[in-house]
C-alpha cells in the first residue's frame, strides 16, 4: 500500500540523536522491523525511523491501523502518550509534551463547551455530538484533564517544580536555547534562569559554549540574590538604628526619673524646714 510521510506529523517528536538512529539501523540490520508501522489512513503516524531504514536497506515492515484516530488531535495524543511511556526521553522532553497534552484536552473541552451553548434549539444534539466526542477523546487522552501543574507533573513524572521551569523555558527561551537544554549542554535549572536575559544574550551565551552558559546563569541568580540581601542588610541597619534610639529613650526616662526624686526630696526637705518654723513661731 501506499504510504504518505507528513512532514508535520514527522516532526512533532523531537528526532533520535545521530547516535539512537545508527543504533536502531544496526539493530534492524540483525533483526529487521520488529515492530508495525502505526497508520491513519495511508499517513505514517508512528515508526518515521524505521520506515526510513527499511526503505533504504529494502527490509520488509508490517503496518497497522489505529481506529480511535477520528482527527488530527486525536493521533496528537496517541503520539504524545506512546512517548511519555518511553524512557529513553528526558526530562525536559517529558514535560514538554505533557504541556501540549495539557493544550489539545483543554482546546478541547473549550470548544464542546462553546458548541453546547451555541444552538439552544439543537440542545439535544449537540449534547449528542459533544458525548460522541468525549468518547472518542477518552479513547486516545487521558479521562482526567490536566488542569494544574501537579496533574502534568504527574503526567510526565516530574515534580511541580520542573513543570514550572519547563513552561518558562517554552515560553521564554530563545530556539538555540531550546535546543540546548534538549542536547544536554544546559540543565533546566540554569535555562530557566538564562531564558530571563533578553534573546540576543541567550544566543550570544549558547554560541560562546557550555560554561558560558553556566556563568550566564550564575550572573542571574546572583542579580536575583542581591536585592533580598541589600534588604536584608537594609531592614538590619534599621532594626539597629531602632534599637539604639530606644537605648537613648530608656536612658533619658532614667535620668528624669532620677532627677525627679532628688527634686522630690529637696521639697520634702524644704518642707519639713517650714513645718518646723512654724512649730517655733507658734510657741
């Protein structure tokens, strides 16, 4: 049969390395193609590699059809799923797809939520349609939605942290930094804090190599660290600038207090020179 390789769908998984692709091709050498060809229709869905080797080395290959694919998204998922199961996938990878998972089931129960709502009169159909389309979403996604970082974190099996990190670096990062993280050249951490640099430093930092990298994110953690410990020293210098202004008050109130009793008995004095005059004056 025929088969139609679409670049979009080839593309959606990051590659094999140079180095897993010349293992898979000697493994096929040996053994050949263990595994069927996932198709659509006449669309190569999963098994890009192996197609490709059996095609240049004329090995014969087995192909299969899924019948939950009823669209594009649908294999989306199928593809993402087959992968998150992998382990051979790193982290950063991992929960990179889990966020476009995330993506595609919220698209998704966002617009049968729209299409509920849309036609009053067609209420019983379009519940309908949207019970036919959970069916066939079920099939191929998970029945929990991700709806907080936690469920994705679960998903890709990493920690809350790390999805955090990883949605930055997506958001942020520059390609060449992307595809950095993706080598192994820089961890996640020190991308998430060098995807805070504008893009012209983060490619300038990835061109100049790993420990450039390395310092460039050395340089923003230290920047982030800096104002907290100012404050710090700030907030220290206060509290001690208090504390003396509050020895000198206790000193003055001491002071009065003790001037008060030398007045105090200088009057008890003075009276008790009154009172006995006054005892001689009346005698």
């Amino acid at each position: 049969m025929n088969i139609t390789v679409n670049p979009e769908l080839q593309a959606y998984i990051d590659p094999l390395t140079p180095d897993e692709h010349d293992a898979l091709e000697r493994s096929m050498l040996v053994e050949g193609c263990r595994d069927a060809l996932v198709l659509w229709g006449e669309t190569l869905v999963d098994g890009h590699n192996r197609y490709g080797i059996c095609q240049k080395h004329d090995l014969p290959y087995q192909t299969v059809q899924n019948p939950r694919f009823q669209s594009i998204e649908d294999v989306h998922l199928w593809m993402i799923d087959q992968h998150l199961g992998r382990r051979s996938i790193s982290d950063f990878q991992r929960g990179e797809l889990a966020l476009r998972k995330r993506a595609i089931v919220s698209g998704r129960r966002a617009r049968a939520q729209v299409a509920a709502l849309s036609d009053v009169t067609a209420a019983a159909q379009a519940l309908s349609s949207s019970e036919a389309s959970a069916a066939t979403t079920d099939s191929v996604a998970p029945s929990k939605p991700l709806d907080t970082r936690e469920d994705i974190a679960r998903a890709a099996r990493l920690s809350s942290n790390q999805v955090v990190l990883i949605e930055k670096i997506r958001n942020q990062a520059a390609p060449e930094l992307v595809a950095a993280v993706k080598s192994g050249t820089i961890s996640i951490n020190a991308a998430a804090a060098v995807a805070s640099l504008p893009q012209e430093e983060q490619k300038a930092a990835v061109m100049a190599g790993k420990e450039e990298l390395q310092l460039a994110a050395k340089r923003v953690r230290d920047a982030r660290r800096k104002p907290h410990d100012e404050a710090s020293d700030q907030g220290q210098d206060v509290a001690s600038a208090q504390e003396a202004e509050l020895q000198a008050l206790r000193l003055q109130v001491a002071q009065l207090q003790a001037e008060n009793a030398t007045l105090r008995q200088q009057l008890d004095a003075l009276r008790d020179s009154a009172g006995a005059g006054n005892g001689i004056d009346g005698a």
